[in-house]
C-alpha cells in the first residue's frame, strides 16, 4: 500500500521558493548542519568522486566542504532541492529534484548528504531506500532531520490557546520523526552499519512571534495536507504568544525553542564491510574470556 499522505508537496515547494530570496537570514540551523556532517566527513579518509547534495537550500554543505580538509577527497559535488529559486544564482551542478523521487541511476554515486530536508517527505524509509539505491556498494550517506522534539513549546502553546478560544485543537505544527526510531530507519532502508546521533539546540528569542518570522524564512512552516481547517487568527495568535511566554521565558526575559536534529551515517552494503557473527559460531566461551567460572541453573522439575 501507499504510504500515508502527510504533506503536500507542491505547497512546500513554494514555501521554499518564498523563503529563497531572505533564507541565509535565518539559515543557522542548515549551517550548524552542514557543519556536523563535514566534521563526520573528516573522519573518514577515502574519496568520493561523485557527490550530491540533497535538500541543498542556500548551499551551506558547499561552502563549509570549501573550507575543510575533506574537499580534496570529494570530486564533482551537485547540489539538489525541491524548490528551483534556492538553487537559483548559483555555480556549478544544479539539480531540482523530489526527494520523494530520486533520479539517479542505480549505484552511481559515492556520497549523499541532506540537511534538514527528508523529515518533509511522505515516506522516509521510501527516501532512504532510494538513496541507498543510488549510492555504489561501500557508498557513504550522511543525513540530518528534524526529530520529535522539535517546536515541542510552540505546539503546546498554540494547541492550549486553541483549547481554551475555540474548544478543541487541531495539528497546527508538523509532526516530526521519533529520535528513538532514527537507527531503525536506516535498518529497514537496507543501510549497512547504522548510526543515529541526536542534537537537542535551544534558540531565544525575544517574543514567540520572532520564532515564527524565522519558521517562515526557512521555509519551514506547517505543510499538512490535512491542514487546520481554520486560519490562525490574530486572537489566536495573541493568546498562543501569552501562553507560550508564561511558560517558555529564561532569566535572561527570552523566550526559547527545541530543534531536535536527528543525524544518520549510513553505508550501502558492501561484502568488505564488518558482518555480524553466524549464531553458535563463537570460538570461546563467555566465562572463559571473563575469567569467571560458570554455573549451570537447574533444570526445571515437571509439576504433576
């Protein structure tokens, strides 16, 4: 069966597109990022040839690869995303693509990143299939998304306004993926040697209202397919701003919000790669590596 639809596509791809022209105002989140993930590149002494970068928005992963040791280990870097006006003025290989839908030939790639772009589709696990697909055997990808902590102050404080204005609430913050369930995603996309990290970052703002200029200058807001069926109003808002205050406000007078940022490392299979031991097939025996002596448990006795 299909997976569910959770988001629509063609709305967060003018989200984006709107987002273009002021995103590095407010483009921290995708450069701490792309930071991380050039960091974990670093590590890992070996070429890649041919690489892409998925959810590239303002070129983040680029320009820090430009000013790190590892970009004489990367050749031919092209740079992806869903919105065309993210990509726009910019040189070197372009590609607009769907996440969702991959282009590329199987095992033609060495390297994949993404940052903070594949917790906006509607079928991780499918994302990462297709990402395992197009990388070559041994190939390396490295992701970061938004996980289930993320915006947890905003959702309370606009779910209780509504609660208490219009008698219910609805889904007005995306859903994210669960930081729990990062390394079984990998698992369940065929990836070799999965790794899952998580990096809970707490960002002030002076008023709630600041928070949502810079959800909007993302091109992160609420993309729902089954959206809210009512607008948010500026009563609504005014209320959700008060909430959130009361109960979000440090001593500094700030307000603060959750970026939950779920990093993943995986490799496409590959026979030179560590293989898990067969059951029974253990040479030693535990107690004789610890140097302890084993006791047998009693068996059981049958109750008549």
């Amino acid at each position: 069966m299909p997976p569910p639809l959770l988001f629509d596509r063609a709305l967060h791809r003018k989200r984006l597109d709107r987002a273009a022209r002021g995103f590095v105002a407010a483009d921290f989140l995708q450069r701490r990022c792309a930071l991380d993930l050039i960091e974990r590149l670093e590590g890992i002494m070996r070429n890649f040839p041919r690489a892409v970068d998925l959810s590239a928005r303002g070129g983040a992963f680029r320009e820090a690869l430009a000013d790190s040791p590892a970009a004489e280990r990367v050749g031919t870097l092209i740079e992806a995303d869903l919105s065309p006006a993210m990509l726009a003025g910019r040189d070197g290989p372009r590609l607009v693509l769907d996440e969702e839908r991959l282009p590329f030939a199987p095992a033609s790639l060495d390297l994949i990143v993404s940052t903070l772009g594949l917790h906006w589709t509607n079928d991780v696990v499918g994302a990462l299939i297709q990402i395992r697909q197009a990388l070559k055997p041994d190939g390396l990808f490295l992701g970061a998304l938004l996980g289930g902590s993320t915006l947890t102050e905003l959702r309370q404080a606009l779910t209780d306004a509504e609660s208490e204005i219009l008698g219910g609430a609805g889904s007005r913050v995306s859903p994210f993926a669960d930081s729990r369930d990062a390394a079984g995603l990998l698992q369940r996309a065929g990836f070799a040697l999965p790794v899952a990290d998580v990096d809970r970052v707490s960002v002030s703002y002076d008023h709630p209202l600041k928070l949502l200029a810079d959800l909007r200058q993302m091109g992160e807001t609420n993309v729902l397919a089954d959206r809210h069926p009512r607008p948010l109003t500026r009563r609504l808002l005014g209320r959700a701003s008060e909430i959130y205050a009361e109960r979000f406000t440090g001593p500094d007078g700030r307000v603060t919000a959750t970026f939950e940022i779920v990093t993943l490392t995986g490799w496409a299979p590959h026979a030179s790669q560590p293989q898990p031991l067969q059951p029974g097939s253990a040479r030693m025996r535990l107690a004789d590596a610890l140097g302890t002596v084993e006791h047998r448990l009693p068996r059981d006795r049958d109750v008549e």
